[in-house]
C-alpha cells in the first residue's frame, strides 16, 4: 500500500480576528479599562474572566452571533461555502425565544433567576449545507439522510421520550447506563445530526421536547461517562451549531449533577452517579473497586467548553486535577492500565487497551491540544508519549500486512482486536499534524493500514458488516470466532476511520468502504421500526437485537453523512468531535484565560 498524501492542514490557517469581530466582542472585550484578575490589562483580543462578576465580554447590545442555518433556507453560494460563510461574516441574529425559554427554564428548576453570563462565542466556521458538488455523490448523500430519517421517525412514533428504541418491538428501550431514566437520550444525541442534515421540523421537535420534558432531578444512577458525552456532548453541540440558548442551560444543568461524582479521596470520579442523591459508586465488574481510564479520561473536552460557557472554574479545576494526578504516577512500560482504584489512587489489573476501557482517553489527550488551538503542548506530549509506548508494547503486524494487536493483559498480547478499537486509524491520522519528529507520514500511514484491516473485518463476513471482535490466529485474519462476538450493533468506528481518512487523503476508496457498509446497513439492519442490531453478521440469516442504540444516529449516520459532504462543512481546523461525534468548536486559547487556570500564554 503507497503511503497517501497528506492534505495539508496548516495551508487552511484560521484568519486572526478582523476589526469588526474585535468590535461585535467576538475576540474579547475591546474595552481597554477592563483588568484581569491578575491586575493585567486585558489585550484587545483575549478574553480574560472576572471571578467576581463571571462577566465575559459579548457582542454589542449582549448578543452573540448567529449560526448559518443550514436547517434554514439553504445558504446562497456566495454565503453559503467555506469561510464566507463564517459567523463573523452574516447579519447577527438570535432567536429571542430561546433565550426567553432558557430564562424561563431556569427560574423553574432552580427556584430563583441564575442567567448564565453571556460569552463570546469561539469562530464558528463551516456551519453549511456542504452541498457536494458531484451528483453521485449527492445521491448517496441523500440515501443517508433518507436512512437518519428513517430512524428517527421511528422513535418519534415508537420510543419518543425513552432513551433508546426496540425497533422490532416497536416500543421504548432501557439501558442500563443511563439507569431508570427516561431521558430521551436518543433526541438528545441525534440533535445535531438533525441540524447538519437539516432536517428543521425534527430538530424543532427534538428541542420542543427537552424544553418541556428534559429533568435532571430523577432517581437513576447513570454512567457519568455516557451522560457526558452523549447529553452534555449533544447539547452542547446543539447550542454552538443552532444558537439556542436553552441547550447550554440544560448541559451546565446536567453537568452541575455530575459533579458529585467526583466527590472520592483521590478527585477521580466514580463511574456512576445517582443524580438525584449524588451517591456514587463503581462498575461491579470492574477490577477491585476501580474506576475505567477510558470513562474518568473522557470528561476534558465538555468540561473545558462549560468553564468557557459558565465562567465556573469547578469543570476546568476537576478534569485537570485528573490530568496531574495520572502524570505522577508510574506507568508500566510507558501504558496506562484501564483500571485505577479512585479511593487508593492505585492501579488495578495491569490490563491495557486501545479499544473499550482504555480508547478515548487517548483520543481526548489529542483532542484536547486541537480543541485548545493546540495551544496545550501538555495534552499532546502526554498523547506522543502514550502512543509511542503502545506502538511499542501493543501494536504488531501479523504474518500478513496491515493487521494488528491492541491489547496487553498481564504482560500477554492478545491476538485480537474490537471494532472499538478501529476508531484509532482516525486519531492516528488526525493526531499525524504536529507528530514529533516529523512523523506525519508514519501515522498517516498507521492509520490507512488501521482503516483496511477494520474494512477486511467488514469484508470477510457474509452480511459486510463486522463483528464486535475478530481475531488474528491459527491461519485466521480479521475473522470473529467467538459466537458472542460476532454481532453488530450499529456501531460507527470504522465509518468514523473512513471519514477521517477521507478528509486527509481524499481517497476514493474511503467513500466506496463507506458506501459499502451504508448499503449493508440499510439491507440487513433496517426494519418497518427503525434500525436493529444483529446477531451475527457471518449469517445470512441473522437475527436482530432489537435495539436502535442511540450512537447510530449521533454517530453512525453522521459520519457517513459529512463523508459524502464537501470538506467545508465542519472543518477539522475549527471543529473538534468528541467521541461521540458532537463537534465542539475550537477555542482560541491564545486569547483566552479560563478560570481557574494559569495564563496560557
Ligand atoms: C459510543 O458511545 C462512543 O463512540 C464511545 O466512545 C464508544 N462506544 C460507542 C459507540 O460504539
């Protein structure tokens, strides 16, 4: 396989604030009297809270800036398209209605007037309806928003207001990591899926129901790491992408009960927290009492943006705290267990993964040096270092080229690798930029290997669509052989690696894999109520699951969706995905000093 070009990524630099955005405040308060806390004046540009007044500088006359609205008219071709159609650029504009209900809202739940001071909202670049200009390619475009339609519909009429749907059954579904609940965890994480796509009528139904209906106040003990970047994900998202105050109402609402997770001997939090009482407590399942890297390693990007929207330190103080505490301790062979007891501060079972219990805490470390404008060097050196000893320790080629091995467990190298795991071709190719020593072609390289064997995985089985594990033994490559390890759930990480991919080499091949699992999608999971699991993907009669995880319409159909899109919806120069593919902006660091940290200058 030839090594694929990168594209470049610092050709496309953003443009540094103009004169007008100064003015609107979208830099920061122009005002040369304003003092930091540090008694510094404040340079025109950065944004520096006060702790006392948590005011933050805003738009003129207190507005902020408006979203091109792709679920509005479609944008003319002048405005509609890459930076032109940046927010600085459009008429400002703010639906009152929002600001009114999340005034409302607030004063409802929390008994007393508590406004969420007005900030100044980071670029937001590439909110277009990202029109690709080739029929073909359109055609497909459209077959998966037909398909988000599908499954969404389905709940509306099936599951509306449960988290989840059961398709076949044609009812609610319950999970138990959003505990008793009925949170419409599906709306909630299809919401911006909904917007990119424009689908306004579904979306305007989606926020009607969290205006009315969404309540944090309930009895469930929920997974602090599903509800972070599914809820406080989604709705963030949903604020920067719609404008709709009443989303960052209700996530700063919703992370205010995830707080007392954190409330253990050591600050990491426990895994699960009751968000009524604030009790929380740790997987059964999980090695001595402790709690799961990947879970407690997942909380940085929401917890930065809700310091930035909030001017509250407590989000920023807690996730960072979480940081110093994993750089003190010593890692065998340079690899973070997936288990650390939250009372001792000590490992668990010295097992390592770059798939479930350990893969997005590596992602977060680089999407936090992105996310801050790659302005926190910490982040990424801590992600070099952790990558280079698992390439070391973790990944091997087998006898044939391109397949690898992800897991250690007690010194032993498993011979095996998830579909969760085939989300790192796309890290390894978005964290390529900025390698040290150059190493950009490596990784990408690492990364287009990653993103063949998980499409082999997918090749190999009767129904193209791969199994949740597969294996590299006795003759056998990329094969499940486990029975309970051959279905699929709809998941999105190897669509989610295609993307990337795609986005950095524009190789056709990319949108062909991509295509290809769509059409098995739509051919072997779709049903009259939505969209189901199956059980086993080397049959050519399988079975369902009979559950439409909310994932697939957050993530699944989102990335198949921006990778039949033009590149300038959504760039990855300004927008960062978290996990669970809800894109949070980035946030120019340079010109900002959040509470609670030192000057990042
Ligand atoms: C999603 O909720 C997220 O992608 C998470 O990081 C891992 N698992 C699921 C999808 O498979």
């Amino acid at each position: 396989m030839t090594t694929p070009a990168l594209l470049p990524l610092s050709g496309r630099r953003i443009p540094t604030l103009s004169p007008e955005a100064l003015r609107l405040g979208l830099g920061g308060r122009a005002d040369p009297a304003h003092r930091t806390r540090e008694g510094r004046q404040a340079q025109p540009g950065h944004h520096t809270w006060s702790r006392r007044t948590r005011r933050a500088p805003t738009q003129a006359g207190g507005r902020e800036p408006a979203r091109q609205d792709p679920c509005g008219p479609r944008a003319s071709a002048a405005g509609g398209q890459g930076e032109a159609a940046q927010v600085q650029g459009g008429a400002p504009r703010r639906d009152p209605d929002g600001e009114e209900q999340a005034g409302r809202d607030l004063k409802r739940r929390d008994g007393g007037p508590k406004p969420l001071p007005p900030v100044p909202l980071p670029k937001l670049l590439g909110i277009n309806d990202g029109d690709p200009a080739d029929p073909d390619v359109k055609e497909k475009r459209d077959k998966i928003r037909e398909m988000m339609k599908h499954a969404w519909d389905s709940y509306r009429q099936y599951g509306w207001g449960h988290n989840e749907l059961k398709p076949l059954a044609k009812k609610g579904h319950s999970t138990n990591i959003f505990g008793n609940s009925q949170m419409g965890a599906t709306i909630v994480d299809a919401l911006d899926t909904l917007f990119i796509m424009g689908l306004r009528d579904e979306f305007k139904d989606g926020q009607e129901w969290i205006e009315q209906n969404l309540d944090f106040g309930v009895n469930a003990e929920v997974s602090v790491f599903e509800v972070n970047i599914r809820f406080i994900g989604g709705l963030l998202a949903a604020y920067y992408l719609s404008g709709q105050e009443v989303f960052k109402v209700k996530a700063v609402q919703l992370a205010e009960k995830l707080l007392p997770a954190f409330n253990t001997p050591t600050g990491i939090p426990w895994a699960m927290v009751n968000l009524k009482s604030g009790v929380g407590r740790n997987w059964g399942w999980a090695s001595a009492g402790s709690s799961i890297l990947a879970e407690f390693g997942t909380l940085h990007m929401e917890f930065v943006h809700l310091t930035y929207l909030t001017g509250n330190p407590a989000y920023y103080q807690k996730v960072m705290h979480i940081r110093k505490l994993l750089a003190k301790m010593d890692r065998p062979n340079g690899l973070y267990p997936n288990y650390l007891n939250p009372r001792t501060g000590r490992w668990g079972q010295h097992h390592t993964s770059v798939g479930g219990l350990g893969d997005s805490f590596y992602e977060y470390l680089l999407k936090a040096w992105l996310m801050s404008d790659k302005t926190d060097t910490e982040a990424r050196k801590t992600y070099d270092d952790a990558i280079e000893a698992i390439e070391r320790h973790l990944i091997r080629k087998s006898r044939r080229p391109s397949h690898f091995h992800f897991r250690w467990k007690n010194g032993h190298l498993e011979r095996k690798m998830g579909h969760l795991t085939c989300f790192a071709g796309g890290m390894f190719a978005l964290g390529a930029d900025g390698s040290p020593e150059d190493k950009a072609g490596h990784y990408l390289q690492l990364g287009a290997e990653i993103a063949h064997t998980c499409h082999e995985s997918y090749d190999r089985t009767v129904l193209k669509l791969g199994p949740e594990a597969f294996k590299f033994d006795s003759g056998l490559e990329a094969v499940a052989v486990r029975q309970n390890e051959k279905y699929y759930i709809l998941r999105p990480e190897v669509i989610e690696t295609y993307w990337y991919m795609w986005r950095f080499t524009h190789d056709p091949k990319y949108r062909q894999w991509g295509w290809e699992a769509a059409q098995a999608i739509d051919k072997y999971c779709r049903v009259s109520g939505g969209f189901s699991g199956v059980k086993d993907v080397y049959s050519s009669n399988p079975t369902y699951d009979d559950v439409q995880q909310s994932f697939f319409l957050a993530e699944t159909l989102k990335y198949l969706y921006l990778l039949f899109s033009s590149d300038d919806l959504l760039p990855l120069e300004s927008w960062v995905f978290n996990t669970e593919a809800h894109p949070l902006p980035v946030l120019h660091m340079a010109n900002i000093t959040l509470p609670g940290s030192e000057p990042q200058r």
